[in-house]
C-alpha cells in the first residue's frame, strides 16, 4: 500500500503509529488534520467549492484551506503546505493566527484539528484540480446555505458556529 503516510494518535493527541491515507483501517478521529478559514476586512470567509471528482463530499462547500497532517509533521508545517498547496499563500507574507485546536473526542469534530485564520481582502489563486470556484460569504451566510441543503464537508458548519459563532 503506498500513498500519504499519517501519524495514529491516541485521545491525547500523542502519536502511537502511522497508517496509509488510503488503508480502509483508518479511523478519522484517530489522526490529525488543519483547517483555515480565509477571512477579509468584511468579515467574509472565502469559501471554496470542491471539485466533482474528489473521493469524499464533491462539489461541496469546504474550509479555504484543509487537509491531512502527514506522517512526523507539525500541525503547523502541514498548515503551511497545505496553504501553499490549496490557495498558493506563504505564510510569511500574510497575516495568519491560530483560531483553534479541537478533539474529536470533546466535540463532534471528525479529527484532531487545530483551525487558523488568514487574513486577506483578495481572491487566492486556488488550486484547480481541487477547487472548481469560491465566493466570500458571512459566516451566517454559510450556515444559512448549509441549513437550506447545500452540500458541505462535513465539519464546515461545526467549524463555523466554533470559531465564528454564526454572526453575520
């Protein structure tokens, strides 16, 4: 079996082994992973549309920046390549906090996640083979789409109402 390598880590977040992305064995709650919201002067997140062919939730509504934190990998190291990769940020040329960190077993979260938050009033040059498009939306404005059915990632709206409430 080949492909990304994971770190497996217990209910304190301390690593106990590795597993394949790709291994039908693997437990989400069981690794770690990064997400980031992009947000503007305005307040709006950029929210991104998945592409059809991704494996899990296609064409549905995501986090600007999310992914896997690969085998011996800080949360931070992963939330730079990812950035990089996702939305073709440097982290060292924008400015960027730490929203979060969230246990799955402390909440309904799929993973062990630390969340951030980039600031930025423009439109990044996303990743086209992952992301068909995006729009800037208040965090009301995403639950409220989510609400009425649109598809989303699973954890887009648990992110939202934690780290932004749900305010307009």
């Amino acid at each position: 079996m080949m492909g990304e390598r994971l770190d497996v880590v217990n209910e304190r977040d301390e690593v106990v082994g590795q597993i394949f992305r790709a291994d039908p064995a693997l437990r989400w709650r069981d690794v770690r992973v990064v997400n980031a919201f992009l947000r503007n002067a305005q307040g709006e997140l950029w929210i991104p549309r998945r592409s059809p062919h991704k494996t899990l939730y296609p064409n549905a509504l995501d986090v600007s920046v999310g992914g896997a934190v690969q085998s011996g990998e800080s949360y931070l190291d992963a939330f730079r390549r990812e950035t990089r990769e996702e939305v073709g940020l440097n982290l060292n040329e924008v400015e960027w906090r730490e929203l979060a960190a969230f246990s799955p077993h402390q909440t309904g979260l799929s993973s062990f996640m630390r969340v951030y938050e980039i600031r930025s009033d423009v439109t990044p040059e996303f990743n086209r083979d992952d992301i068909t498009g995006g729009e800037w939306l208040t965090p009301g404005q995403v639950l409220a789409r989510i609400a009425a059915g649109e598809a989303a990632k699973g954890d887009l709206a648990e992110l939202v109402r934690h780290c932004y409430g749900g305010k307009e």
